[in-house]
C-alpha cells in the first residue's frame, strides 16, 4: 500500500547529452509541485551526473529510467539502465558516485534482470506548505484605518497669469515654511 503522502514519478528516455537538460527542467518543476524548491540544485545535479555516467559508460543510446519519489520524510532519485556492470565508489576519482555520495544522505546500486539500479536519497524537513494554505493565521485588518499624516510640501511658486493684460510679472518671496529652511 502507497502511504498517503508519496509522490512519485518516473520517465523513460535516451540517455542522451541534449535530454540532460530537459530532465532537470522536468525534475526542478515536479519538485516545485511538490513545495520542495531547495531540494532542485542537489537532485538535479545528481540526476544529471547519473545520466551523464549512463550516457559515458553505456552509450548516448542506452534506454534509461529516471525515478523520483518523496515520502514526506526522504526524496529518494533513481537511474535504472541496461548496463552490467555495477560501479564502485573508488574507481570514481572526485566524479560520478563521489559526487552523488557528497550530494546525498544516502546511496546505493542495485542488479536488475535487465541491467543496474542507481539512487541516492535526501532527509527533508517538512515540506513548505502549500501557497493556499498560510502558514500563520492572518492578522485582523481594522475596519477603519486612520490615513497617515501628509508630510509637509511647500506650496508652488505663484505663476503670473498668461497674457499682455497680466501686467509686470512680480517675483514671488519664498514661502513661510521654505523661509524656515533657510
């Protein structure tokens, strides 16, 4: 039985170079779905490493299958292909496996029928509530709300009126609060 609160999806694909890219855009928006926005730099890194090692070590042909799921408690990322061998953690040299264990609280490989699983998982908190659903509860908006005090703006320079029938233009002093600038 599926606990309510697993997520899963899983896609099968090409391991090739130009699906990498779309993979991570797939996995960062499923994981947005799922409210777990700071889980995307590190799953998706290690997504990509994974399919890049299937793409080096099997070939850019080779079928594979990209697998996430989210408990509530662990967000675990698989990559099953139809390669034989399993890899090992030494003979990766600061890449591939060495990475993926830096990435992840845990990780593994698995024989298949059909060839080899690798995954790693990640501990996650809780993840962030849903946007319709508040976090706190809202703050009461008063019925009537005072209007701020205006700040004082000085008054406009008196303009002269338009026209020949105005009469000598007069210049017009300061006004009292710009007089107390001064």
């Amino acid at each position: 039985m599926t606990p309510p609160g697993d997520r899963h999806y899983t896609v099968e694909l090409p391991a090739s170079a130009e699906r990498v890219p779309q993979i991570r855009r797939i996995i960062a928006a499923h994981l947005r779905l799922w409210n777990l926005e700071p889980q995307i730099p590190p799953i998706c890194q290690g997504v990509a490493e994974l399919l890049t090692n299937v793409h080096r070590h099997i070939g850019p042909d080779a079928r594979c299958v990209v697998e996430l799921r989210w408990s509530g408690r662990h967000l675990t990322a698989s990559v099953a292909d139809e390669g034989p061998r399993l890899p090992r953690l030494e003979r990766a040299a600061g890449g591939g496996l060495a990475r993926i264990a830096a990435l992840s609280d845990s990780w593994g490989t698995c024989g298949t029928p059909d060839g080899k699983v690798i995954w790693f998982t990640r501990r996650v908190g809780a993840a962030r509530p849903d946007p319709a659903t508040p976090r706190v509860s809202p703050r009461s908006v008063p019925d009537v709300v005072e209007p701020a005090p205006a700040a004082e703006q000085p008054a406009p320079a008196a303009r002269p009126p338009a026209g020949p029938a105005a009469g000598p233009a007069v210049a017009a002093g300061p006004s009292p609060s710009e007089a107390s600038l001064v």
